[in-house]
C-alpha cells in the first residue's frame, strides 16, 4: 500500500478518524509504540470520545486495556465520575492545555477520534448559540421522560433534519440543545453552526482516515458487542445502575449502557437488549459517516484485512520520518 499523502511540514499532532469498530485505535497504538518524542518515550494517545471520559465505562466503551494503558501513555480516559454531566466544553477545556503542552514540547500526541463533535469542538472552537433558558429544558426533559427519547428526537427532525441526521436518537442533551435554540431564535441550529464552520483551526494537526466496507463494519460491530457482554458488560451496566449517585443523564444514554439498563428495569429480555445494542451502533457508525463528510484534509485508507492494519501503520511512519528530517 503506497501513501500518496503529503504531509508537508509535519506537526507533532496526528488525529485517526472512522467509524466505530473500524479499527482505529489497533492503528494508534501501532504508531504510538513507533513514535517516540525527543525522550525516547512513545508517542501520547489522546482519546476524543464522549463517554470514554467516565470512569468506571470500560468494557462498553472499548476503551484499552490495563495492559495497554500500562504500555503506552493515554490522556483524556476517566477523568470523570459516571454521575456527573460531561460536554464538549468541558473535554475542551481540559484537552487543549495537553494539547497545547505537546506543542511546546515537540512531543509527538495521536487523537483517536470516537465522538467527531469533540475533535471539531477542539480543532474549530466551540459554537456559540443563545444562553440556555431553564425552564425550555425541563419541559423538553419531561417531554423526553413521558414519551421517550425518539419523540425529542421527531421533534427535531420536523424542525431542522439537517440537525436531526447527525444526532444520534440516544442523545438526549444535544436534542434538546438543538431543539432550545430552534425555541429560542427561529432558527434551526444547524443553519446557526455554519459561522462555526471557519477553515482557521486552533492548532495544526494531520488527519488520516480508516475505512471499511459498510458489511464489514457490520461485522466487526456484531463480533465487538458478542465480545463486550462475553467479557461482562452486563455486570458493569448493573454495579453502575445500582450505585447510590446512579448515573448522568449523558452517561444513561451511552450506547450499551441504555439497552441494558432497559432490561435489567424489566422492559426488555436481553436477547432484545442484545440486539438493540448491535442496531443503534450501526446508526451510530451510518451518523459518523454523515459527519465526517463534513471534513476536508483526510487522508482515507481503505481497508479490507487486517493485515493492512500494519501496512498502514508502516507507511505513516515512513512519510512522517520523511516530513520531519
């Protein structure tokens, strides 16, 4: 597999983007342990995902293993309690100095991209609609709990589609977002974002790209689910459910976590559950795909073995050597 990218004067900042279950972060972990800082060290893995934030979230999450978190340096895992409310702001604000201090540093940082929302929030800023009004949301959240999550989520997709394709029916908070500012100036919030989509970045950062077929993701999504219950997600989904602080309306909705909460509640068995985990994890991979279409600058590889994991990974660090000297 030949890299027909040219990465120019390359900065110390890679970013992995793809859909879930499409390998990403088998790819980070392969560069990481190849490129070391000025120390020596590997590089630093950054996890730009919405619920990997959470302590506690780990086999549903898919985050590494001890063993791998032992080997190579993550940042941005666990650095939350699963009952407190968590958002891109707050990932930004605690992400950049990190980011910022690779910089300066020259050390080389590997964004593995799980919620494209975040790494747009740190690369672009973060957009800036009307002040929230209270009293909106807790109509809508009631709205949500009388009827369920799918009427927000046809709501919103009455009054701006274009908002509602790439808002994943779990998310309650951005639907509800999405749907107070619609309230608040008339305007869908997807028409309002468009001032937020500026070429200027925050920092310089390349961007690469893993691609599967849509059977294949499909696949892997089916065999990652048999995995995660096989290694005990549905003991991990229960010991959270019955912690005393219980868990924050944006950790509830984590794919995994909602279906089998639902089941442990008696509201569905757990072949249902099962299942439902496998559906909205495909929805979620067809919404990635909408989102990052949105990107320019990616370099795609398209891969059809996993094999080509390391020819990817070979070819990156050959044309990120060849940058830098």
């Amino acid at each position: 597999m030949v890299l027909e990218y040219d990465f120019g004067r390359m900065t110390n900042i890679l970013a992995i983007v793809g859909c879930t279950a499409s390998g990403k972060s088998e790819l980070a972990e392969r560069l990481a342990s190849r490129w070391a800082g000025s120390g020596g060290s590997p590089a630093t893995i950054m996890a730009v995902d919405s619920m990997q934030v959470y302590r506690s979230m780990d086999i549903g999450t898919a985050k590494p293993s001890h063993q791998t978190r032992a080997r190579l340096e993550y940042v941005m895992i666990d650095v939350a309690n699963p009952w407190e409310s968590y958002s891109a702001a707050s990932f930004v604000q605690t992400a950049m100095p990190i980011i910022r201090e690779h910089q300066e540093k020259n050390r080389p940082l590997i964004m593995v991209v799980g919620t494209i929302l975040y790494f747009r929030a740190l690369l672009e800023g973060l957009f800036e609609g009307p002040t929230a009004e209270p009293q909106i949301r807790r109509r809508l959240r009631q709205e949500a709990q009388e009827h369920g999550t799918a009427y927000l989520h046809d709501k919103l997709s009455k009054v701006d589609p274009a908002a509602a394709e790439r808002i994943h029916p779990n998310d309650i908070r951005r639907a509800i977002r999405a749907l107070e500012v619609f309230e608040l100036t008339g305007t869908p919030i997807s028409q309002l974002q468009v001032q937020w989509q500026s070429p200027s970045r925050q920092f310089d950062c390349r961007i690469i790209g893993v691609a599967r077929e849509k059977e294949d993701i499909n696949r892997r999504i089916n065999q990652r689910v048999k995995a995660m219950m096989e290694e005990g997600l549905l003991q991990e989904v229960k010991k959270l459910r019955d912690n005393p602080h219980g868990l924050s309306v944006q950790a509830a909705q984590a794919v995994g976590y909602k279906e089998l909460i639902e089941h442990l509640d008696g509201k569905v068995s757990l072949d249902e559950a099962v299942d439902q985990i496998k559906i909205q994890t495909r929805h979620l991979a067809k919404l990635q795909r909408t989102w990052l279409k949105r990107f320019d600058r990616i370099h795609w590889f398209h891969v059809e073995s996993e094999k080509q994991t390391l020819d990817i990974a070979n070819d990156v660090m050959e044309q990120l050597f060849d940058s830098i000297t």
